[in-house]
C-alpha cells in the first residue's frame, strides 16, 4: 500500500501504531508512535486507519459532526535538543558511526538510486552537519542524530553519486544528563563513483538486511582496537586458550594406574587440575601445570618404588611439552616419549 505522511497506522505485529512521518522509499516509512518515539518501519508491516467521518446531528448544538484530527508538525532541530522524549539506550558506552550506502533495489545494487544514512550506534545524542563537494563547491546539511538511531539523509540517482568527490562530516557529542565532555570530532570520505557499480563492494552488516557499502566515521569498540594491535603474544594466548577448548573436547581416555607399581600416570589436562579456570590468564594456565608437574616429580623422587612417571600433556601447540623437556634437560632426567600406542604424541614418560 502506498503511504504518505500524515497517514495514521496501526502495526500489524504489535500493539499501539501512530502517524507517517516521512516516506523513506516505497518499502519503509517513518512512523511517529503514540509514546513519542520515531523510527522506521517496514511498509508490509503496517494497517493504514480511515478516519472515520461521522454524519449525524449533534444534540445539543444541531450541527453536522465533521472534525478532523490535527496533524503533528515533524519536530525542529531546537525541539529535539530539548525534548523529554526517552531514548533507546544500550548496556555499553561504545561510540560507532558510520555513513552507508543502501540501494534502493537490493537485487541489482549497481543499477539503481542510493539511499544515504547516518548511523549512530552509541548513546550519545549527535549535533552534525555533513557537507557534500560537487567539483570544487561544498553544499552543507544540518541536523540532530538521536542516541542508537538510523537517519535517512537523501537518496542519490548514480549519475549524482558520479558529482560527488568527497564528504566531510563533523560532530559535536551531547547527553540530556550531566556528563564528560567528548571531543568534536570531523571525518572527510573520499567518494571513489567506481565502487557502486561493482557487487562486490556492498557487504552484509548489522544495520540493514540488504547489503550496503559503509565508510567508518568514528570505532570505539574495545574488541575491534585490540584486534588490529594484536601481537604475537596476544597470538599465543589464542593458540593456548584453543588448546584447552580442544582439550575439553578431545579428551584423552583417562587411566587410573594400580595401586602397587614402579610407574605412575599423571594426567596435566587444567579440566582435571581445575574445576574452573574463569577468569586466569593462558600463562598463568601454564604456569599452573608446570608447577603439579615439578611437585609430581619431586614427590616421586622421594619415593623408592616409584622408577617411572608418564606425565600426560597433551599434543596442542606443544607448550607444555617444551616447558616439560627443557626442565628434564636442565636437571639431567632421563626421558622419551611414552607408548605411541597407548597415548599418541601426548605424554612423556620419565625415569626418576
């Protein structure tokens, strides 16, 4: 169904519904809720209202009865920064923006008109003016960006996206209830046209269901900013925590040694040195295995009738293994690798 704005809806999925507020494309509009909030919403998702005209008299005046309802004017740029109206706000402070590039026909995205958004994931409120230069002129676009919201700024035919050569968008940051100042910040986007007319570049993300090209303003993300400053310490942490997922998984079988015998087993794997290893660091895991090692093996010198110990290490990365040898060959112990048979490449037998 077609919708224009002033058009009263229901949703068709849950309670409540409220009024068009803007015609985004002929699949999304944006819907102004009976509670204050404004987002978009599909258009297969709503029930257009008929306002009902009734024709009859009134009693005590004797007129006809034909009123309509007010249209609510779309709020200004001075009434959203004062508005009380609450926001969507999330459980963390990280601060992502970017600009993205939706087509309007996800089927053929380089054969049709782009719809350009602004994309605040973080809850801070935006004051932004985004500039567009066409040849060697900017042409400059206001507006307030809400927390965790998604504006539409304009929808570009690709003969227009062909004009343009660069974007240049600044922020200044702001927050309804007492806060630290956060530095303004200003981003210029070189627009290469060629990138809209090759599939490839629009790719899956988490804020449109059609593929979009994104260009990052702004990436706070904890997970993001270690990952590109990881270092090979940071490798090996990831190989030992993989080692102990695989050790949970892979299991060797365990054996329990008899009661009366010159050799002994003794199984290094943390799940059964520990009963929970939340919270410890890979070398802090490691560390921990060497030292049961070194206690078992110091014990079993003191015993007489105790010749041989068969440490279980596990394959892995062969962390611990190298740990275990280089003690062995430092002290002058005798070893080699226990039964192939019977444990693989994952254990040392020892002679004390």
């Amino acid at each position: 169904m077609n919708y224009k704005v002033g058009d009263k809806v229901k949703f068709l999925n849950e309670v409540g519904g409220g009024e068009i507020t803007e015609v985004i494309d002929y699949k999304l509009v944006k819907v102004l809720t009976d509670e204050g909030f404004e987002y978009p919403v599909k258009s297969a998702d709503l029930l257009k209202v008929e306002l009902e005209t009734d024709s009859f008299f009134n009693s005590s005046s004797g007129s006809q009865k034909n009123e309509k309802p007010e249209i609510e004017k779309p709020k200004t740029i001075e009434q959203q920064i004062t508005s009380d109206e609450p926001q969507v706000i999330k459980d963390n402070e990280e601060v992502n923006i970017f600009l993205s590039f939706v087509p309007v026909k996800p089927q053929t995205p380089t054969q049709c008109a782009q719809e350009m958004n602004l994309i605040n994931d973080s809850n801070w409120h935006l004051m932004y003016i985004y500039q567009i230069r066409k040849f060697n002129s900017f042409e400059s676009f206001p507006g307030i960006l809400q927390p965790n919201y998604i504006e539409h700024l304009q929808t570009y035919e690709l003969s227009e996206i062909n004009e343009i050569k660069e974007i240049v968008v600044q922020f200044i940051f702001f927050r309804k209830i007492p806060y630290d100042v956060k530095a303004p910040i200003m981003r210029s986007i070189t627009i290469n046209p060629h990138v809209f007319y090759k599939e490839t570049s629009f790719e899956k993300n988490h804020f449109f269901e059609s593929k979009a090209i994104s260009y990052s303003i702004l990436e706070e993300n904890p997970l993001k900013l270690a990952m590109k400053n990881i270092k090979q310490k940071d490798v090996e942490k990831i190989v030992i925590e993989k080692e102990i997922i695989n050790e949970k998984v892979n299991k060797p079988k365990q054996f329990t040694p008899p009661k009366k015998t010159d050799t002994v087993e003794i199984d290094l794997h943390l799940i059964e040195l520990l009963d929970d290893t939340k919270g410890l660091e890979p070398k802090e895991m490691l560390d921990f295995q060497m030292e049961k090692f070194k206690e078992e093996l110091l014990t079993a010198q003191k015993t007489h009738h105790i010749k041989k110990i068969v440490f279980i290490h596990g394959k892995g990365n062969g962390s611990l293994k190298t740990k275990i040898r280089s003690h062995l060959d430092l002290n002058k112990i005798n070893y080699q690798d226990a039964s192939f048979q019977k444990y693989g490449f994952g254990a040392t037998l020892v002679f004390v």
